[in-house]
C-alpha cells in the first residue's frame, strides 16, 4: 500500500517542482553567458541593462525554487489531506501512517532536489563565469586546489570524514526538518474551527520560534565551551554546531511527525 | 452474520456546541437499499462521515463487518460524497487507474464500459470536464466497485431529471446484490421505488426505521407522504 501512495503520490505533484528546477537551470545557463561579453568589458549601449536584468531573474530564481517549491508542496498537502480532494485520501484502505510516510517522502525528495538544483545552478552559473572570465583557468588545476586546501585543514587536526558526515547529516536532517514543518503546521492548524489556513500559518511561525530559542539554548553553552575552553579551530566548532542543528532536526521532525499523524487519527474533521 | 453495519450509542458534537447526533442506535443488515431519510441539518451527512472514517465519534461507535472505520473497513465501503473529490489535473484514464490500484474489487472494465456508455472520453482531464459529467464519473467509479457496502449521500441532489434517471439506474444495475446500498436525499419520490428500507434521521435522533412494505401496509401512505407527515413544520 504504501508504495502505491508514493507512486500516486509522486504521479500528483511532480511537474510543477520539476519545472520549475529545469526553468532554473536553464535561467543559470543564460546568466552565464552574459560572461562571454561581460557589461564592463562591453560598449554596447542597453547591454548592461539586459545582463543585470538576467542575473536579477536568476537570482529571482533561485528564490522562487526554494519558496516556491516548498509553498506548491504545502497546498498540495493541504488540499489532498484536509480540502474536497481529502474525501478520497481518507476513505482508501490505507491507515494514517501511511498516508502521511507517502506525502512526507515524496515532499522530502522535492525539497532535496530543489536544494540540489539550486546548488547545480550557482555551480553552472560561476562555471560559465570562471570558464569566460579567466579561461587560463582549468577546472582540474581548481580541483587541485581545493585538495590541496583541504590537505592542509587536514594537517591541522581535522577529520575530514567527521566534517563532511556532519554537514551530510544536517542537510538530511534540516531537509527533513523542512516537510515536517509543513506537515505539523499544516495538521495543527485544522484544530482552529474557522480560519484553518491562518491557523497553520501561525503554528508554522510559533514551531519555528520555538525550535529557533530551543536551538539556541541548546547550541550557545556548546559553541561557548568549545570557543573558549578548547580551542580547536572553526571546523571542530562548526562540525559540533551541525552534529548539534542535525540532532535537533531530528528531534522536531519525529515530535512532529508523531503530532501531525494523532491529529489525522483522532481529530480528522473534513468540513 | 447478516449485520453489515453496528451503530452503538453514537453522538457527535462539533465544536462542543452543536450536537449533530444523539445516542443514536442503529443496525444496518445486508442485501437492501436502504434510505437514509431527514431534513436538513438532521444528521445524515455526520452519520455518513462518521461510517467513512472521515469524521471522529464524541461517543459511541460504529463497527461495519466487526471493524470499526479504518482500513479494513474501507476496503469494503464505497463511498460517494456529495462533492467532487478529484485533483483536476489528472485525467478519467488516470482515475480508473487510481481505483484499480487501492481497491481490490474494482473492476476497471465495468468502470470503462459505463464511461463508454455516457461518450466520456478517458483521456479528458478532469478540469475540462462540466460539473455534471464529473459527478457521473465520480458515481461510475463509486459503482465500478464490488463493494459490501455502498454509501451515497446526495446522488442525485442538484441534477436534472434525465441525469436523476441514469443515476438511479446506475445504481440499481451495478450494485452487488449481497450488498447494501445506503443513500440520503431529500428527494424521496424520485427514490422511492427503489428503496426496501428507510431511516428516519431527526435532529440526531432515530425517528424511524422501517422496511418501505411496512410503511405502506401499516401507515397505508407512500414514503414520502409519511416523511412529510413525521417532519412536518
């Protein structure tokens, strides 16, 4: 059953996030290409104009892909789950669980991916730029570099493995961290007898608060004590901070995913 | 076992202020079309909610073939609303499959065959499709199914008298004879012929439950002048 929600589920919103993404990518590429005649190597007259117009809409983009996405993903939840559409989605053969694993699964992916394209696009985008600008440049000497870089963070007492597992676990984390607080919101929310959108909204704001005073009362003492007691440098810190951010996520994410799952059980009350 | 459906002590009250059912009991039994009957506000649509899973009891419970509403008991409900609960994006093609996938007993080919029947196109999309059209795709996949129970609120408020028709027969042909069929309405002329068994539904309260010979014999009226007698203003 529940790979059959997943496919449903994928089958339901996947064109409007992957539009939007493919539109992004290609508004990078145009972006970079105003490099190969870059304004202040130009005499053209209104070419600096439309070069700063499309680098204004690729930074439009980049917005409109994270807010965009994340807003399509949080309609299509509320309208599957708790709108007419909910008719259906509450009366297949499927228990609460798995309706919410599907939607929170598939809304996940989509938010990984948009982070992915967003990444894929400043990465194109400053690609074309270093290719146009300083073609001297090769992208394997850039690469060297780099290694080189992080070899010498290496000698000074960092494990880079430690580093790189600590960033990969916070982005799942915050990823997932993402959809939950769409999901919570949105499932608290249907407790408010009128205004229910307004309701989820607030709850949006009054989670995030919450997880904003709680994170930094959990992460200050820690970033104090590492700062002035054992001074091992930025990465150790920061590798603390998003060993400390990612378990948080979790934290939230499972609370949330316990509150959202009781309020489709107990207190479903489609209008 | 020929109870199919148990409603015990059921209340429901929204928003701690209106109470929409009463310590409402109920036995539902197998093979009948039975008529969920009441004026408005009366408490049918709590009820049907309520057997659908799509609404929580204050008190009481309901239990179809022994399963309160959940899964198991989904499995073997077909439900229509009294609105369209279909994403407009997707296509009639998309909505068989849909059906096919979660429910076991549907069958796709009678779903098709219908669909043929009325010229609707199964590569429309939803959106394109008049509000009409929509409803009897929605009653096609609802009947498509070998339900045991089949629970239609409304069908045919609000449609002309040929579209009434085609529904009615629609669903005196598709249903699965070891079935029950609850239906609510307010137009009960339009239904009365087909009905075995009617309940009377009052403020939350049962006022009646009667086989439709009964009231006949008994009352010496047809249905729908009884109803107008018992909800007389």
């Amino acid at each position: 059953m529940l790979g059959k929600l997943i496919k449903h589920e994928w089958k339901a919103i996947w064109k409007i996030p992957a539009i939007l993404i493919g539109a992004l990518l290609v508004i990078a590429v145009l972006a970079g290409l105003t490099f190969i005649s870059p304004v202040w190597r130009s005499g053209m007259g209104g070419l600096d104009v439309l070069t700063v117009l499309v680098w204004i809409l690729f930074y439009l983009s980049i917005i409109g892909v994270s807010m965009g996405n994340l807003l399509y993903l949080a309609i299509r939840f509320y309208q599957s789950m708790f709108t007419d559409e909910g008719y259906l989605t509450h009366t297949l053969p499927a228990t609460s669980h798995q309706l919410l694993i599907s939607k929170i699964m598939v809304m996940t992916v989509w938010i990984f991916l948009s982070m992915v394209g967003i990444f894929c696009s400043i990465l194109i985008f400053g690609g074309m730029a270093i290719l146009f600008l300083q073609p001297e440049i090769s992208i394997w000497n850039m690469w060297e570099d780099i290694c080189r870089e992080f070899e010498a963070i290496g000698m000074l007492g960092l494990n880079l493995v430690s580093f790189a597992a600590s960033i990969i676990f916070m982005l799942i984390a915050s990823t997932v961290n993402g959809t939950m607080m769409i999901t919570g919101s949105i499932c608290m929310g249907q407790m408010v007898n009128k205004h229910k959108i307004l309701g989820s909204i607030g709850a949006y704001f009054a989670i995030n608060t919450v997880v904003q005073i709680v994170g930094m009362v959990v992460m200050l003492p820690n970033m104090l004590k590492t700062r002035f007691e054992a001074p091992i440098g930025v990465f150790q810190m920061l590798a603390s901070i998003y060993w400390g951010m990612g378990v948080l996520c979790v934290l939230v994410s499972v609370g949330l995913y316990f509150l959202s799952e009781y309020f489709v059980r107990r207190h479903l009350n489609l209008d | 076992m020929s109870e199919l459906v148990e409603v015990r002590n059921l209340t429901k009250v929204y928003d701690k202020k209106k109470t929409a059912l009463q310590n409402l009991n109920l036995t539902i039994t197998r093979g009948k079309i039975i008529g969920l009957l009441g004026p408005n506000g009366s408490g049918k649509t709590t009820l049907i909610k309520i057997l659908n899973g799509l609404l929580n009891p204050t008190e009481g419970e309901v239990l179809i073939n022994g399963n309160k509403p959940g899964p198991a008991s989904k499995a073997h409900v077909s439900y229509l609303p009294e609105r369209t609960y279909f994403q407009n994006s997707m296509k009639v093609r998309e909505l068989i499959e849909y059906f096919t996938d979660f429910y076991e007993d549907f069958r796709p080919e009678r779903a098709r065959e219908m669909l043929a029947s009325l010229n609707i196109n199964e590569n429309d999309r939803i959106k394109t499709l008049s509000k009409g059209t929509r409803e009897k795709v929605q009653l096609i996949l609802v009947m498509s199914r070998e339900a045991d129970l089949y629970i239609l609120d409304e069908p045919i408020a609000g449609v002309d008298p040929a579209a009434r028709d085609y529904i009615i027969r629609t669903i005196i042909t598709n249903y699965n004879e070891n079935a029950t069929v609850l239906l609510s309405t307010h137009l009960i002329s339009d239904i009365e012929n087909i009905l075995d068994e009617v309940i009377f539904i009052k403020e939350g309260h049962l006022v009646l439950q009667s086989t439709v010979e009964d009231i006949r014999m008994i009352q010496g009226k047809s249905v729908d002048s009884y109803f107008r007698e018992v909800f007389a203003c």
